[in-house]
C-alpha cells in the first residue's frame, strides 16, 4: 500500500505541510492503518502498536466525530481518552477510510482559544437571547395592526370608501406578512440554542405527513396545487422520533414551496433509505426514514442553492429576496442537526426541486 499516494490524491491534507500536525489514516471500522511519527508522540506509544490498533482506542467518540467533521466539512474539536489534552480534528474521507489529520494547537491559537470559544459562545447566547426578546416585543403591537385592520377591511369599523379598503387591505397584507417573518426569525433563534433534549416517542409517519398537509390546505386553496403522498412498499411506519420537530420540518418545507408557487404537483415520498446512500451520506450506522418533498414549479438556480440554508450569507449577496426563505430553511436544518439526521436540496432545471432529509426512525 503506498501511503503517500492515497494520501497525497485526498486533495485536502498535504502530507509534506502537514508534518508538524499528527496524521492517521484508518478503515472505516476505525482500525488505524498508517500514523506519521507526531502522532506516535501525541499517542505516547510505538508506531508498531497503533498499527495493531484502533483509533477510538486513543481519542474519544472518535467515529461520531468523524462523521460529523465530514457532514459539517469543517475541523471538530476531539480529546484524548488518556488525559485533558484537546486536538482540532480535519477529515477527510477517500475509499480507504479516513485521513485524520490532528493539530495539538487549538488551545494556543488565538482564534480557538478557550477565552475566545466561551467570548463566541456567549456572544450567540446573548445574540439569539437579544432576538427572542425583540421578536417577542414586536410581536404585540404588529398584532394589533394585523387584528385592527381585518376588523376594518370586514366593515366592522364601519362603511369604508373604496379607497380607504385598498388601502386598510394593504396595511392587513404587509403587517401579516411581518408578523410571519418575526415568527420564523423567532423560530430559527429557538433552533440555534443548544437543547439537545428530545422528546422521542413512537409515532406513524404517514399519518403525521397527512395531518401535516391537512392542515396546510388554507396556503395552496383557490391555487392549481396538488399535494400527493408516496410511500414505499417495505416502509416501517412506526418510528421513534420527536414528533414536534419532524411536524415542523415538513411544515416549514411546504410553506416554502406553497408560498411561492401557485400552480403544480407537491409529492412527499417517504421510504426506507438504501444502505449504500446512508453509507455515502456518511451517517452512522443505524436504522433511518427518508422524507423527500418535491416540486415541479419550485425551480432554484445554482446561486439559490448556494446560501439555501444560510440567511446570513444571503445578507451579504444580490439574493436578498430569498432571506425569509433562508431563515425558515435555517430553523428545518438546525432541527435536523438536533435528531441526527441530515437534509440536502436537488434541484434540475425546467424540471423539478426536491428537500431530501434522512432521519433516524429509532
């Protein structure tokens, strides 16, 4: 096996840069089967004797923080089982394994210091803190207005002329439409903070996916909408989740694609995924439901996808158009970090769009 090879073609760990940090190379089963020799002396053993060894041996929760580095595409902060010494974690995945590269710097670095972790940390804190508290104080007076102008725009007030109903509908429409951009701005806030706590009980799948589409009729009535329901023959329907959050996911996905088109097919197929796209989905191993939700008239461009699930890179591009949709897309992908799963968005142009999300149904 020539290790420099299949290490040098990952494309992303340069061996020859990568000399001062610590290199391992190990299966998927996380058997070690190549380490440079900074990564003997991290270990503090032989390199004989990592090679007959495993890396969860060394480091902790080492596979689960393998996978996340992958999904995330970003470094992930793992320790050694043996004492309190922290390493940044890069992976990169290539048909062997897995390449870990580990820097003993995290701590000493500036940016990656604990101070400045636990600044960052309570700058979110405070941050999502400052938008539920605004989100809450806005919320009273804007329904008022939307509560007010109804009322008026139903003659409640009394007779209007024809121009002062133009323009009572007008307010009525926009201070709606406010006050649902401040729920979902509400909503991604909740999604950011670190509650991990999972309501997890057993519930039918389908028939939530049904109620969920019930209820949505009010958004796609008087429109050329049809929303059907697939499943597959071997689906297990009984799964093991939270029922709250796998409603507001779907929710949120239609309301996404209800609100922005006014005529075509919405199919939500739910099925047992393969192993092989578990596998290239890099989740761990386990049993899993695939909800995909698409569209024939909801079309994205490639710069659409781009910023997606990231309102705040939207803020920084021409698409601003698209943040509502970025904020609601934001809260659905933060849940889904929560339940362990995964989402993706496959879109062919003049074709259609699908929300692909994989969760685990035990």
């Amino acid at each position: 096996m020539d290790i420099k090879k299949i290490l040098f073609k990952t494309n992303s760990i340069d061996v020859e840069k990568a000399l001062p940090d610590a290199i391992v190379m190990c299966n998927k089963e996380g058997k070690i089967l190549w380490v440079n020799d900074v990564a003997a002396e991290i270990f503090e053993t032989s390199k004989m004797h990592l090679l007959t060894s495993n890396i969860s041996d060394f480091l902790e929760n080492s596979m689960n923080l393998i996978s996340s580095s992958i999904i995330l595409h970003k470094p992930v902060i793992t320790k050694l089982l043996s004492k309190e010494v922290y390493f940044d974690m890069t992976v990169k995945e290539i048909e062997e394994g897995f390449v870990l590269d580990l820097r003993d710097s995290i701590f000493e670095n500036k940016h990656l210091s604990n101070n400045e972790t636990d600044d960052n940390e309570s700058i979110n804190k405070n941050k999502n803190n400052f938008l539920l508290k605004l989100s809450n104080d806005l919320k009273a007076p804007i329904q008022s207005i939307v509560g007010f102008s109804q009322a008026m725009a139903d003659g409640l007030g009394g007779q209007l002329s024809e121009q002062q109903e133009k323009y009572i509908k007008i307010i009525n429409k926009n201070s709606t439409e406010l006050m649902y951009f401040i729920a979902k701005l509400l909503e991604l806030s909740q999604t950011e903070q670190e509650n991990n706590i999972l309501d997890k009980k057993l519930l039918d799948i389908i028939n939530l996916v049904n109620n969920t589409i019930r209820f949505n009729e009010q958004l796609y009535k008087g429109k050329d909408v049809k929303i059907s329901l697939v499943q597959n023959d071997n689906l297990q329907k009984m799964i093991s989740t939270d029922e709250n959050l796998v409603k507001m996911i779907i929710q949120n996905i239609l309301e996404v694609i209800l609100k922005s088109v006014e005529v075509g097919e919405i199919i939500i197929e739910i099925s047992t995924p393969e192993q092989d796209e578990i596998n290239s989905k890099n989740l761990i191993l386990g049993e899993y439901t695939k909800i995909s939700i698409s569209s024939s008239s909801f079309l994205l461009s490639e710069n659409d996808l781009e910023c997606i699930f990231d309102p705040y890179k939207i803020l920084d591009s021409s698409n601003r158009k698209n943040i509502l949709r970025a904020i609601v897309l934001a809260s659905v992908k933060n849940v889904i970090q929560k339940l362990n799963g995964i989402i993706w968005v496959e879109s062919q142009i003049l074709k259609n769009t699908s929300f692909n999300i994989i969760i685990p149904s035990k």
